[in-house]
C-alpha cells in the first residue's frame, strides 16, 4: 500500500510541477506586459515634456519688440516685466529638463526590471527565449 502511495505520489509531482510552472510563467508574462505599458506611458510623457521644452527655447529665441513698439493699455512695459518673463521662462525650461531626467530614470528601472522578468521568464521555458524588444 505504501509503494502503491509513494508511486502516485512520484507520477503526480510532475503534474503539480507542471501546473506550478505555467502560474509562474502567467504571472511573469502579465508582470512583463505590465512593466511594457508603464515604459510606454513613461515614454509619452518623456515626449510631451521635451516638446514643451523646445517649445520654450524657441520662445527664448525670437527677439522680444523694443519698449517703444510695445504698449500695454496706452502704458510702455516696465523693464522688470520682460526681466521677469525671461526668468520664469528660464525656470520653467530648468523643470523640464530635470523631469526630463526623473522620467529618463524612470524608464531605465522600468526597463532593467523588464529584462529581469524575462531572465526569469526564460528560466522558466527552457529553449524558448523571448524575445527582448529594443525600445530606444
């Protein structure tokens, strides 16, 4: 009776084993899938912000009129007033460049954890590599 037990045990591991190891490989593919849109939405930001950021340097490039072509409500701007736009736009120019940066990192992680799961993934499933999407 304890050989007829110990031999159903023995065929039956593999089973669980098998059962065990296509969760693993379920979970690794939707963490992957999931690690792949977070790179996508971290991607997209990275775009808009470095739109907005050129968008700006280009401000900074085109010649502001002089006092004497410009009149606000019949009134010649204060020299403080263009001084003051310069450097808000200067500041905001700084803030993009350094979420720029945050998200460049971002995505970095999210891209090395990306990689991770696919080690594990093709751990997993011996001889079946997935294939690692360059996205740059």
């Amino acid at each position: 009776m304890k050989q007829l037990f110990l031999c159903l045990w023995l065929i039956a591991l593999p089973v669980f084993a098998a059962a065990d190891n296509e969760k693993q490989i379920s979970g690794l593919e939707a963490a992957i899938l999931q690690q792949q849109q977070e790179q996508q939405i971290l991607f997209q930001q990275f775009q808009m912000l470095q739109e907005l950021r050129r968008h700006e340097i280009t401000q900074i490039n085109q010649v502001l009129p002089s006092g004497s072509d410009i009149t606000i409500n019949g009134e010649a701007p204060k020299y403080e007033d263009p001084a003051k736009q310069r450097k808000e736009q200067a500041d905001r120019i700084q803030r993009y460049t350094n979420e720029l940066n945050e998200l460049y990192t971002r995505y970095q992680e999210a891209e090395n954890e990306r990689r991770a799961l696919i080690e594990q993934l093709n751990g997993l499933k011996p001889g079946k590599d997935v294939s690692v999407e360059q996205k740059k």
